[in-house]
C-alpha cells in the first residue's frame, strides 16, 4: 500500500518545486540548500525508491537530499515524517511480486533493507534479509524497468585487507564473516544484472556512517568511516552519475589514511568528500 504525503494531491497539481542553489552554496550542506518553485516541470526529478527508509542511512539520505529526488520511502516498518516529495510504501523485501510493484515508475532503486550485523545469524536473518532480500532487489528493478540500482554493500566484503596500506575496489573480495560474504554475492548480482540485463549496478562499500569533523579523531589512524554528509553526496552521486554500467566504489569520507582507496569513488563517480581526516578538524 502506498501512502501519499497529506499536501501530494496538492503538489501533482501544481508540479513539485525544484531545488535551487545559493551562488557559491554546498547544495549538499543541509542548511546550505533552499527550495523555492522556479519551475514546474515534474520530469526533470528522478523517481527514486528507498528500501530500508525508516533506517539509519535511509533516514540520513532524506534528511540531506531534501527535495531533490521524488522518492518512495520502503520498508517494513512505517517511515514517520512524510514530506510533500515522498511517499511511503509498506514492504516486505522478501516478496518479489510485492518489490517489483513497488518499483513501479521508479528510475532508480537505492536497496538498503538488510541486516547490517556482522554477527547476523546466517538461517535466523542473513539467508532471508540478505540473500533472498537482496537478490529480489535486482530482480524487482529489472522487473519493473528500474534504470539503476545502488546497492548497499560494506566494507566488511574486504575487511580483511584492513591494515593494508590502499585496496582499489577491483581486488578480489575478502570478507571475514558471513555478513560480509553476503554482500560480496549482492555485488557479484550486480555484475550478473549490469552484463545480462543492461540494468546499471553501482554497489558502494560502506563505511561506518558516523564520521565527525569534530570528534575525537588521531589523523595518523586509518579511518573507513563516512560522515553524514559524504555519504549523502556518495549515493546522490551514484543516482545521478550517467555512463556507469557497473561499479563498486568505497564508501568513506577523505582520510589521512585509509586501506580503501577513495579515489575510485572520486574518478568513477565524481564524488567531492568534504569531510575526513584528511580535513582539519572543526572546532565548535
Ligand atoms: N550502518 C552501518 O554502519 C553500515 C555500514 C556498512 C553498510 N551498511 C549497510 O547499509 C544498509 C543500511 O544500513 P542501516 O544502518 O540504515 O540499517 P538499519 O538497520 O538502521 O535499517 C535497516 C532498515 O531495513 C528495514 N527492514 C528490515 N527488514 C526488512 C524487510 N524484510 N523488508 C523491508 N525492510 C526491512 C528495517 O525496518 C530498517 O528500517 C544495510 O544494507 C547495511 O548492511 C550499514
């Protein structure tokens, strides 16, 4: 079931305001964007559908991205706070026929519902939320005619290169639990979908979503984290970059040192971090 924002019927009227930039404004600052209705033409924004919204990362993209996208919110518990560009639909990721009518009129899939545990039991929750879950993503955006699908995987499909100096994304995986595994098979889907059914697959690595330019940080200690902020640029630009059949990228900020590369994020998809410990730290 589908449910429309009180003020949608309104909006569909009128068309959906666009987002326009301060000169010199980091559109991806939140305080930094303003929205005002320059022209109504609902085409330009991409539909995009968020499995796993009511989440941590899902909750984060929404509140950065604002009104850039026209975005249905899934997931299998209610997502609170509905604004005027989303919608929310109730779903089970382990249904198909209920995930490929969900991605109906949908440009873009962003397939976050998983379990993020790395102690995740594999017949309790990983086979059902992960495997079959994740396998009915791609199969659903094929389906319903989806352009791309951005996969959450993590970094723990290569943790065990940590310690490393830099790791590019295309050394062979090296999970080391089963977590980890499991999103290696979601990015091995993604090059199945990308070559067999033309469906663009961008999997992001992703680091530990909680990096703070404030915090407590030693820039001389390797960091995988990604602040808010980074990780909403990350995956907005893995909805809007054109031209990518299939990749997997790093999820992290821009760190003094890290044992993934950024820089593949940055050639692939021309992602900017603005945060890491690469930065000096803010003071408050
Ligand atoms: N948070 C991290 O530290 C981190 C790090 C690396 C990768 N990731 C990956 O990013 C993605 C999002 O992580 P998160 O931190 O937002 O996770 P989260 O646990 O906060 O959110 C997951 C969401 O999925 C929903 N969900 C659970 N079962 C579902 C089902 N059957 N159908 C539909 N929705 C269901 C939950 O209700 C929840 O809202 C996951 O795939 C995770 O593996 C997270």
């Amino acid at each position: 079931m589908i449910t429309k924002s009180p003020l949608c019927s309104f909006i569909s009227i009128l068309g959906q305001p666009s987002v326009s930039l301060k000169q010199g404004a980091d559109w991806y600052g939140f305080e930094l964007i303003s929205t005002e209705v320059k022209e109504l033409n609902m085409t330009k924004k991409k539909n995009v559908i968020i499995t796993g919204a009511a989440g941590l990362v899902g909750t984060t993209l929404r509140q950065y991205w604002a009104d850039r996208y026209s975005l249905r919110l899934a997931d299998i518990r209610r997502v609170e706070n509905l604004q005027v560009h989303e919608d929310f639909t109730q779903l089970d990721i382990t249904d198909l026929e209920a995930f490929a009518t969900a991605c109906q009129g949908m440009d873009v899939l962003v397939h976050l519902a998983a379990d993020r545990s790395p102690t995740a039991d594999f017949y309790e929750s990983l086979l059902n939320l992960n495997i079959i879950g994740g396998y009915n993503g791609f199969e659903a955006a094929r389906r319903a005619g989806c352009q791309r699908i951005v996969f959450a995987s993590s970094i723990n499909s290569v943790l065990g290169y940590q310690g490393a100096k830099s790791v590019s994304w295309d050394v062979p995986v090296f999970p080391q639990n089963v977590y980890g595994a499991t999103k290696c098979f979601g990015e091995a889907l993604g090059r199945v979908y990308a070559d067999q059914h033309s469906l663009s697959c961008i999997s992001v690595r992703l680091g530990s979503p909680n990096f703070d330019q404030g915090g407590d940080w030693d820039p001389e200690n390797p960091s995988h984290q990604i602040s808010p902020r980074d990780m909403a640029q990350l995956f907005s630009r893995c909805i809007d970059v054109e031209n990518v059949n299939v990749a997997i990228v790093p999820g992290i900020s821009r760190h003094k040192k890290s044992w993934q590369d950024v820089e593949d994020a940055c050639r692939i998809l021309g992602y900017e971090p603005q945060d890491g410990t690469a930065f000096p730290r803010t003071i408050c």
